[in-house]
C-alpha cells in the first residue's frame, strides 16, 4: 500500500456544537469513533448527509455479507486505500473471509481459485475502477448470479468504497489504532 501523509487532522470533538458532535458520534462503534469520522468531524453536514447512504451500503443491501466486503477489499486495494482496506480485512476475517481469499483478492479476478460468481464480481470492481462502466461480459455473467437489485447495490458498492478511497488518502486519514500497521 502506498503511504499517505495525514492533511486534514482528528478533531477535537469536544469543540463542536452539541447537535454537530451527536451526527459524528452516531458513528461509534463498541463506544470508539473511528478515526475517519474524527477527521471528517471538520465538516459535519457532510457526515450527516453521506453516513445514512453509507449505512445502506455497509448494512441493509441486499448482497450477501461476503460479497459486499470481497467488493470493498477490491477497490480499497485498487486504490491503494490502506485505511479503507486494514478495516475491512479485519471486518472481513472476522465474517469468515480467509487469509487465502485475501491473497487472491489482491491479484484480481483471474486468480485460480474464484469461482465463476465470484470472479464476475471482483471484475465488476475492475471494470469501474478501470472504465467506469461494469462490461457487457461482466454483467452477462453476473446476471447469472444476481437480481437487479443486487446488480445495482454491486455497482453502488464499489461506487461508495471508491469514493471513501479518494477521500481517505486525499485527507490522508491515520490508520486506528488497533488496526495493523498502525502507528502507536
């Protein structure tokens, strides 16, 4: 992964109005605000806009667990998005993604191994990541597999990562500090 340097500091939240420092803390979880939503406190509307569209995608689509966190390793790997992708390897393992997944997941779609399912999804990642567009191959494929609604909640997946990607290494947002690799 490549390493960013931090641009936009944690915020102090004690220095926010009641009302901006409840939409930031509706976040915590286990009692922990993450330190994406510390540097994001610099712009509370933001937060509150964006977290109930996150939300769906983080929790109420309708792919399946597996599938959902296969497309956000994806592109946070595309992207080089070493925040995006230390959390969701350890929310991933913990959901029972294995360490060989996570190998091939980091040399795409064509590693042996994939299923022809699972190897249709990791491209609908390529394909938008590279053309902005899932291909007519990759569609074919994956309309095999999938209702039109999780068609649509794969490309709103990958739409959703890839832009918290940007945002995490533009921002240059520090690594947790239970996360490995962190700095201590």
């Amino acid at each position: 992964m490549i390493q960013r340097k931090q641009r936009v500091p944690m915020r102090d939240l004690s220095t926010m109005t009641a009302e901006d420092r409840e939409a930031v803390e509706k976040n915590a979880m286990n009692g922990r605000i993450f330190n994406i939503f510390k540097v994001l406190a610099h712009h509370p509307k933001l937060v509150k806009r964006w977290t109930p569209f996150a939300g769906h995608i983080l929790g109420k689509q309708t792919l399946p667990f597996r599938d959902r966190e296969l497309l956000i390793l994806r592109i946070g790997w595309l992207n080089q998005a070493e925040y995006e992708f230390a959390q969701h390897e350890l929310i991933a393992k913990k959901g029972g993604i294995s360490d060989t997944d996570i190998v091939w997941l980091k040399d795409g779609p064509k590693a042996a191994g994939w299923s022809e399912k699972e190897s249709a999804l990791l491209q609908v990642a390529d394909d938008l990541f590279d053309n902005s567009v899932v291909s007519d191959e990759t569609w074919e494929t994956m309309s095999k597999y999938y209702s039109t609604e999780q068609l649509m909640d794969a490309v709103f997946t990958v739409g959703q990562y890839n832009m918290v990607s940007w945002a995490l290494n533009s921002l240059g947002v520090p690594l947790d500090d239970f996360l490995p690799g962190a700095k201590k």
